[in-house]
C-alpha cells in the first residue's frame, strides 16, 4: 500500500513537473528568443523577475483536487488488497478443513484438491491484477484532467505576471542549488487552483 501511495505522488509530481516545462521551456524560434531576450531585459529594468518557481510537493497536498483523487485512488487500492486478501484467507480455510480429513484423504483426492486450489489462486491473481491494472489506467486520467486544469490556469495566470519560465521544485526534483522566496508563486497557483475548482471552471 505504501509502495502504490508513494509511486502515485511521484506520478503527480511528474505529472506537475511536466506541465511546467512544457508549457514553459518549449521550442523557440529565432524570432521568439529575440522577444525573450528583449522581454527579459525589460523586465530586468522595471524590476520584475522574468523567472518564477513552483513547489511540487505543496501542490500535491494542498490543491484539493489532486487531494480527492489520491485518496480516491488509494481506497480503490486498498480495495483491491482487502479483496485479494480475502480470497488467500478463503483458500487458506479450505487448505485447512481438507486436511483435517486426516488419514481418510487418498493421494488422488489429494492431487485434486491441490489443482483445484492452484486453480482458484490463479483467478484471484488474475483478477487483482485485472483490477490493477484498471485502477492505473484510472490514475492517468487524473493526471490528465490535472495537466488540463492546470495548463488553462497558468495560460490565465501568467497573462499579467508575464513571467518567461516557471520553474518546479520538490522532493527527488530539485533542479536549483539556489531558491529566492520571492519568486516562489506556489501559494498562488493553489489559491488560484482551488478558487477555480470550487466555482467548478
């Protein structure tokens, strides 16, 4: 359970990080990096960074939408493991009540009740990982509707910062040896996220 939790917020880190850097650090022609360039310059002479950054790690636990489909995702997780448990504990009862049969079980009943056994052990592993395997389809559509919901808020975000890049910072993804918190935009991507979810854009 720990595993599939910490691979999911890797997921949503990635996920994150990704929408970033393409949103941001796409391709550039010449005549866009001239504008970079002269964009960059003016904005150093008016005093405003042309470069901000986002935590990652804040994003996944404070923007309530990414909140609710971790959780979602883990109790299906969790779930599946009940269920797969479950069916292991009723093969374990039945191990148990053919053996109290004692000396009345022939080799042949034996060989039978093994196959069945192994027969029934394959099909609660086939369908856990059926069910697996759905669940991680599941989790990437979240990422996508997250990547979505996030591109169209910092397409309107950035209309007035006019920042040229937005970096991500978090846990395993630390991509700068040196971080001003003045130019950390975090708490305002999540103000402005959780605003627009509330009202449902």
């Amino acid at each position: 359970m720990k595993h599939f939790s910490t691979i999911l917020n890797v997921l949503l880190l990635l996920a994150v990080a990704f929408l970033y850097f393409h949103e941001f650090g796409g391709k550039q022609t010449k005549n866009s990096t001239s504008k970079t360039v002269a964009s960059s310059n003016q904005s150093s002479v008016s005093g405003v960074a042309p470069i901000a950054y986002v935590e990652l790690d804040s994003l996944n636990e404070k923007i309530t939408m990414i909140k609710e489909k971790r959780k979602e995702l883990e109790a299906e997780q969790r779930a599946i493991e009940t269920e797969w448990e479950s069916g292991y504990r009723g093969l374990e009862n039945q191990r148990n009540n053919f053996l109290k049969k004692g000396d009345a079980i022939t080799q042949q009943m034996a060989e039978e009740f093994q196959g069945k056994l192994i027969e029934q052990q394959q099909k609660i592993d086939a369908k856990k990982q059926g069910q697996t395997q759905k669940l991680t389809e599941k989790s990437y559509k979240s990422m996508d509707e997250i990547q979505s919901r996030l591109k169209k808020f910092l397409a309107e975000y950035n209309k007035d910062k006019k920042y040229l890049y937005i970096l991500t910072t978090g846990t395993g993804q630390e991509y700068m040896v040196y971080k001003d918190s003045s130019l950390n935009v975090t708490n305002d991507v999540i103000a402005g996220m959780n605003e627009k979810l509330t009202k449902g854009n």
